[in-house]
C-alpha cells in the first residue's frame, strides 16, 4: 500500500503551468469505456495509490485510496461492482458508475458512497462529504463523480458502506420468452420477498433470492422455477460480464430505462437485466435510431463497448444539461486538465 498523493499534486501542477492535458488511469481494465482517449495527453496513473485507509466493521463503512483494487472478503460491497481483471479500482468503479445484478435492491455505487477525497484542475487536493450519510453541503461532489469518467477531477480516496454477505443464496430459473418476462419480473420484483437479482438470456429468466435462510426457502416454495444448482456461477459471470453473451466483437449496447417498458424491437441477442431497468443489445445499429427508442422507453442508450470510440457513445443530453455540466466542468477544472472529450466530445 503507498500514499502517491504528494507526486500527484506535483504532476497536476506542472501540467496546469504547461497546459498539458491528462488522461487519468487506474488499473487500465476500463479503457475501453468512453470515448477514446486524448493520444496527445500525459497519464496521472492512480494505480499505485493504493490501501485501506480505514476500516470500521462495526459501522460498515470502508475508507481505501482509489487505486485499491476491487477484493471481497467477509463483508462485500452490496452493488456487486463487475471487475474486468485483477487491476479493477475502486476509483475507477466510482468514475464509471459500475454497480452489478443487485443494483434495483442494495443501490449503485452512487448510493453507497459517503464521501472522497478529490485531485481538482487546481491541484487542490479537497475532501467532500465524510463517514456517514447526512453530510452534505453545496454540491453533493462524491456521487457526482459517478458516472463523471473524470472529467471533474482525479478522485484519490473514497468512503463507502459495506455490507455483511447474506446466509443464504439461491436461484430460480425456468424457460420464458422475452415477449412475457418483462411483466414477470416486475410482478415479483413487487412483492416483499428476499429478491436480490432478476435477469433474462436465451429464454431463460433467472431469479435470485438471498438473506436469512427461513425467508429465502419460504419463498422458493412458493414462486415457480427450478433451483439452479449453479445459480452462484450464473450471477458471478454476469456481475463481471463473462457470461457467453459478452463474448465477441459486435458493438455492445445499454439501455437503461423503465422497468416496464416494452422491450425496442431490434433483430439482435438481448440480456436483460435489473428486473427490466437494464437492457444489453448486440449488433451493429445507427446512435440515433437507439436514443429514439431509449427515449420511447423512458430512458438512455449508451454504446458501452465496442463500436466507433472516436464519435458520441454516451446518450445526447438537453441543451440545458449540457449547460449544467459545462459548468461543473469549469468550476472543478477550469483549465480542460483532465481526461479531455472522454465521456463527451464537448466537455
């Protein structure tokens, strides 16, 4: 474990005085998300900015510099963070707004952190937010880095709250078509079981249930479906996306949108997610004919991972979002320092 926060003040202070740009890495394993990186820019590698910093079992709550990689022991981190190789950050999770299978029931990462220590175009080395919930003044900073790649500073420490892993777990699954399982899970999703995950892939739906041992077998009893004898694997795979699905080299799609909404009709492999909130799509498609359908759906499409990285590949925002995020952009990076046109072209 090492403390590199001096060495990267000294590296944002030279690039400032410079005007260099920099791209920040962590571990590497999110390169592919985003646009494509600036090939002009230096790098601010966070990688070795690593430890824990605090730890309070008690409390549940976790403090760990944000090159600390991803690790689970004893206690786990409730929304199930996916982790594309051994060098997977903490602070990289943050930034790119990863949470997994649990998302609907345990929250994102943006609900899980309490606080951070954050590297601003400035070279200002600021701390937000604390250890527990209700601190917070001005602009909510730590979960504004969820989802910020960024853009809005190097993030160097994060608070966050972990949980005790659940005694028991198990997984029901029985054949579906895509056409019924939209409105079943949400039906199930509904009722006060102890349902932690909720998916569809190759006309199967699988349901998760997990917590004190009494309440999952009382619900398996009752609810339709096998018990899969394999279910941990099943959602290991899906969690870190190694599910045959993710294999290959076609673009690959998210939809975040309504958990009832109809899923778009696009000829293509589809992997549903969150009990409907998170859709995948496989397959070459046109940006703008996706965000139509998004919309229609009541939410975004982003190409996650493959595809043309050089153009947009997050959703198009308002006018006046755009506005709200030029400004932030300023105020936390006044200078364009960090990761320039990574999540947006014009930010």
């Amino acid at each position: 474990m090492a403390d590199i926060s001096q060495a990267l003040i000294e590296q944002v202070l030279q690039a400032r005085q410079s005007g260099q740009k920099l791209n920040i890495q962590g571990g590497g394993t999110k390169a592919f998300m985003g646009r494509a990186a600036d090939t002009e820019a230096g790098t601010l590698k966070l990688g070795e900015h690593t430890g824990i910093v605090e730890y309070h079992p008690v409390e549940l709550v976790l403090t760990a510099r944000a090159g600390t990689t991803l690790a689970e022991e004893g206690q786990c981190l409730h929304f199930e963070p996916p982790r594309f190789g051994d060098g997977s950050t903490l602070g990289g999770t943050l930034a790119c707004n990863l949470s997994g299978p649990a998302r609907p029931w345990s929250g994102s990462v943006r609900d899980q952190v309490l606080g951070i220590r954050l590297l601003n175009g400035k070279a200002e080395h600021l701390r937000f937010g604390g250890q527990v919930m209700k601190n917070v003044a001005g602009y909510d900073t730590s979960r504004l880095q969820a989802g910020a790649m960024g853009t809005l500073g190097a993030i160097t420490e994060i608070s966050l709250k972990v949980m005790p892993r659940p005694a028991m777990s198990l997984t029901l699954v029985q054949d579906m078509p895509i056409d019924d399982v939209i409105d079943y899970m949400n039906s199930r999703a509904k009722e006060p079981k102890p349902i932690t995950g909720a998916a569809w892939v190759d006309g199967k739906v699988y349901l998760r249930l997990a917590g004190a041992k009494s309440a999952v077998e009382a619900t398996a009893e009752k609810w339709s479906g096998e018990i899969m004898e394999q279910g941990d694997q099943f959602w290991h795979q899906l969690q870190h996306m190694q599910h045959d699905f993710f294999a290959g080299d076609d673009p690959l799609w998210r939809f975040s949108v309504g958990s009832t909404a109809e899923n778009p009709k696009l000829d293509g492999p589809w992997l549903i997610d969150w009990a409907g909130s998170q859709r995948w799509y496989r397959g070459d498609a046109d940006m703008a004919q996706l965000e139509t359908l998004a919309q229609r759906a009541g939410g975004q499409v982003s190409l996650f991972r493959g595809g043309d990285r050089t153009d947009e590949v997050m959703h198009q925002q308002p006018r006046a979002l755009k506005e709200i995020q030029r400004r932030l952009k300023k105020s936390f990076d006044p200078d364009g320092i960090f990761n320039p046109g990574r999540l947006y072209s014009w930010l």
